[in-house]
C-alpha cells in the first residue's frame, strides 16, 4: 500500500521522480513518509503539466497557489508550503528550480502571516 516505486508521475517533475524517490531513501524516510512525498510531487507535476509550466516556475507564490487549491479541494495531508520543502530542496540542488527567496525580516514574516491571515 504504501510503495514509493508505485508513484506514478506525469508531467514536468516525471523525469526528477527516479531521483526524488532515491533521494528520499538516502535521507532516511519510511516508506509511508516517501509515499506521501512522492504522491505530493506526482500531484504536483500533473498540476504543473495542466497550467503549462515546467519545475522552474515553482516559485514560493506558486507553491503557495498550489497549496491553496489542495486545501480547497480537501487535500487533508501535506497542504502547507512546508511540505514541499524536500522536493523543492531538490530541484535546487539539481538546478531545475527556482532559487530559494532570501531570508525576511521579522517584520516581513509578521506582515505574510497578517496577510495570510486576511486572505
């Protein structure tokens, strides 16, 4: 049931997923755990695929567009930027992401939360 080689991907990540899962196994993840994270980037990619865009547009904005429509659709695991953090960590060091934004301030971080917040 929980399998990560049974993850199947389509789209603009299907190439990285190979690596994602080994990755994954190198840095010590269950299988469960590697599961999620593979079906999170597979969901991830066919989203990409259907807005036409590649793994380097997944800007933080993005990521969070992307987070916004799971939770709108029910998604009940995994539905924070947060979790996307191992795989955008790495199409990074790939290369095939976008850079990480630089740190914010205090005040930067307060103001996202408030606004996050309204939203």
């Amino acid at each position: 049931m929980h399998d990560p080689a049974r993850v199947r991907f389509t789209g603009p990540l299907a190439p990285y997923a190979e690596g994602f899962r080994a990755e994954l196994g190198r840095q010590g993840y269950t299988a469960v755990s590697a599961t999620n994270q593979l079906r999170l980037a597979a969901h991830a990619s066919r989203w990409l695929d259907d807005k036409g865009l590649d793994a380097g547009a997944l800007s933080p904005a993005l990521v969070e567009r992307f987070m916004a429509e799971r939770r709108a659709r029910g998604y009940r695991q995994l539905r924070s930027v947060k979790a996307m953090a191992p795989l955008l960590g790495y199409l990074r060091a790939l290369g095939a992401g976008p850079p990480p934004e630089p740190p914010r301030t205090p005040a930067q971080e307060l103001l996202g939360r408030f606004w996050a917040h309204l939203i």
